[in-house]
C-alpha cells in the first residue's frame, strides 16, 4: 500500500512530528510505500517528493503588505499547495492520505484535490484546531470554550491568537470559512484521536465529524541500552519540552523553590518563556534549576535516565503527550497535572501520580512524597514501563491503524457510490 503523510512540518520539531515520522516508519517496517507532502525547511530530513513541498513561510516574521496578504491567502485556501499535491499524485500512485498538521503552512485546500482523486483521507488529531481558532483552547492563559458550538467570533473578540487583533480576525475567518461556508472537513473520511478527552472534548464543542481513539506509540526497544548502560544518579526531577506559559513552568519553579536543599530540577527545552524564567529565578536566588537548553536522544534521554522522576505541569489540554510515553520507556514515572488527556497515562499510584493543575503547594506535596520513598520509584517507574510494552507498543498500533484504514476506504466506497 501507498501512503501518503502530510504534515506542515518535515523536521522533529514537536511531539507532532514525531508521530508523523513514527506512522511512516512503522508503515515501511511493514513493507508499505510512505511518501511525503510537506513544507521546505533548512532542517528538513531527506525525501524523495521534497520538490513539491510548499515553499517555506515564517507566519511570526512575515513583514510587508504584501507578503501579509499572501500568507492570509494561503492560511485560508492555497490554490499553490492544491497545484503542488496535484503534481506528486500525477507521478505517484497514492492509496490512502494520512493527515496531520496541515492547517495555515498548507491549508485544507488540499482535501479538495484529494476528494477528486477519488483518495481515502484520514486525519490525525494534535490540538483542537477543528474547535477552536488557536489551536490551544486557551484564553489569557486559562482552558477557554468560549468557542463552543461554531462561535468563533468570540476569538476575534478575546484576541486568542497570539493577543493579536489582525491574527484573530484572520483565525476566525478561517474557522468560519473552513467549518461553516465550505464544510472542508467533510472530505475526512475518519479522524484518529490520540486520546479519549481530546474525542470527547471536541464532540462536546460541537464537532460531529467520525472520530476514532487510537492512543500514541512507542517502542521501548530503543530505549534499552540507555536504560540498562546509564547506571549515574542524581537527586533531581526533569522537565523537557517547551518553555511556554501553558506549559505551566512557573507553577513548577514555585513548587520547588520551597524544596531547594533536597532536589534539584533540570528544564530541558527552549521557548518564548527561557529568559523570563531564567531572570525569575536568579532573582529569586533559587539555587536548585538548572536549565540546559535543548536535547535531543541520547542526549535527552541520558540526563532523564539519571533523575528520579520526569513532571508534567500543564495547565491547558493536553492531549497524548509523547514526553510522557518516553518518560515511561525509559522507565520513569510522572507527576503529572490532572488536566487533559494527561491522566490517562500518569495514573495515580500506578505510573505516577497527579496533582491539581496551576497548585504549586500539591505538586510541592506529590515531589516530596515520590523522594521520599524511593520503592515507589522504583514500583511506578517498572508499571510505567509495562503499560507503554503491552499497551502501547508499535505492533498493536499497527494492527489498529490497518483497521482503520480499510475503514476509511470502505467509507470512501461507500461515497463514491452514493455519488455516482
């Protein structure tokens, strides 16, 4: 079978990224064709289609009139990425399109193609893009549904997107065009949510397209030389990912400010929030964060082996974290925040623990509770381990992911025939 995986991104950049290369390969493993449509990019990795990638646009640095004109073009219907697509699919026979993040970089302009083609089309949800105009479902810098039920105005009048007037009224007319006026969406034959909130929060926000749960991935085997040749320890708890506010880093450097003789945390990660946070905390005369910029593999893994526990302080709704899934491959457990599809991983007492989100005082409580016995380490970090080897594991994913496939393809029959 031909794949085709679409995402705006052809680089690791992000959890989304990672699934998106992740599906390919295990696709390959299993003796499929995966092809790509993507962006250009300096960091892209090597593809054979790479020559009708979409040009490369920064929508934060766009400047210019005219080049601000063009980018609302195409983050609201690109005629350039349809032209693209069409292209690739002359020269290459496509059985099946994989869908991730396409939305502004590409734009769903490209389903319209993809329906001509008479091609299968499932779309893997990261964010809550199909509800909400900026992604995050957040609002100065708390859970926001104001958006409910197709009212979109309400980002134009919040200011969502980036607290920008111009970037919202932007956002909102994308989000009545795709959803309301072309109904775009529609062309999705099956939508694959990784986790169940992210599903049920979306059809609670009135979107009522199929959608089916098929939680991340990962493959432990790859963890295990580091997990077995890394034997130095040290007295600290890691947070790695983006710094940014949702990411709930200065609940975390509260927490442990109360507990500086007797832990230390590494943030590992770079973002919009470094320098404030750096500042916060030389102010402050904390003696315990280190912060080490970004890591990547072995790097990355080596400094997580080496703590006691990885946290996950998010305060907006997260959906299938990847860091958690290779916290547990590594054999460690989380204190994670109880919001979004977080406690579906890091459940309590079993691989990890929760606490309330934004509550510096309970995550100050659940660090000293995991350091002080050091059987729960050991106990939550092995159930860890397990859940991501027999739940999560790259072979029950694929045979999940063949279903639905087939599914949209039967789906997709059964619509051609109906319009015929």
């Amino acid at each position: 079978m031909n794949i085709l995986h679409i995402n705006k991104f052809h680089y690791l950049r992000g959890g989304s990224e990672v699934v998106y290369f992740g599906t390919a390969n295990l696709l390959e493993h299993h003796g499929h064709k995966s092809l790509y449509f993507s962006m250009h990019h300096p960091d892209n990795l090597p593809c054979e289609t790479s020559n009708y990638f979409m040009p490369y646009v920064d929508l934060v640095s766009s400047n210019g009139m005219i080049s601000q004109i063009k980018t609302a073009g195409r983050i609201l219907y690109s005629l350039d990425a349809k032209k693209r697509l069409s292209d690739l699919l002359n020269k290459y026979h496509i059985d099946i399109a994989h869908l991730h993040n396409i939305h502004h970089q590409i734009s769903p302009s490209i389903l319209h193609e993809l329906k001509k083609r008479k091609i299968p089309v499932v779309m893997t949800l990261h964010d809550y893009k199909m509800a909400c105009a900026s992604y995050s479902m957040l609002a100065n810098g708390r859970p926001c549904e104001a958006c409910s039920g197709g009212r979109y105005l309400n980002a134009f009048k919040n200011k969502c997107v980036k607290e920008s007037m111009p970037k919202s009224a932007l956002a909102t007319l994308e989000m009545y065009l795709h959803h309301k006026v072309l109904d775009i969406y529609s062309n999705v034959d099956i939508f694959i949510s990784p986790s169940l909130f992210l599903k049920n929060k979306l059809k609670e926000m009135g979107f009522k397209k199929e959608i089916i749960y098929l939680p991340n991935f990962i493959d432990i085997k790859k963890f295990e030389t580091i997990r077995k040749d890394n034997n130095e320890r040290d007295n600290s708890v890691v947070y790695f990912g983006r710094l940014s506010t949702e990411k709930g880093l200065w609940t975390l450097l509260k927490a442990v400010k109360k507990i500086q003789r007797e832990v230390k945390l590494k943030v590992i990660g770079e973002g919009s929030l470094r320098k404030e946070l750096v500042e916060w905390v030389n102010r402050e005369s904390i003696v315990n964060v280190n912060f080490l910029g970004y890591m990547k593999g072995e790097q990355l893994y080596k400094e997580i082996i080496k703590s006691k526990a990885v946290v996950m302080p998010s305060e907006w709704y997260e959906n299938n974290p990847m860091s958690v899934l290779e916290a547990f491959a590594l054999g460690k457990l989380v204190i994670g925040a109880r919001i979004g599809g977080i406690p579906e991983l890091v459940k309590d007492g079993e691989t990890g623990v929760t606490f309330k989100p934004g509550d510096a005082e309970d995550l100050n409580e659940k660090i000293g509770i995991i350091l002080a016995d050091s059987s729960l380490l050991i106990k939550m970090g092995g159930n860890a381990l397990r859940f991501v080897e027999t739940e999560l594991n790259p072979e029950k994913h694929y045979q999940k992911l063949m279903e639905i496939y087939q599914m949209a393809m039967n789906s997709h029959g059964s619509k051609k025939s109906r319009e015929s």
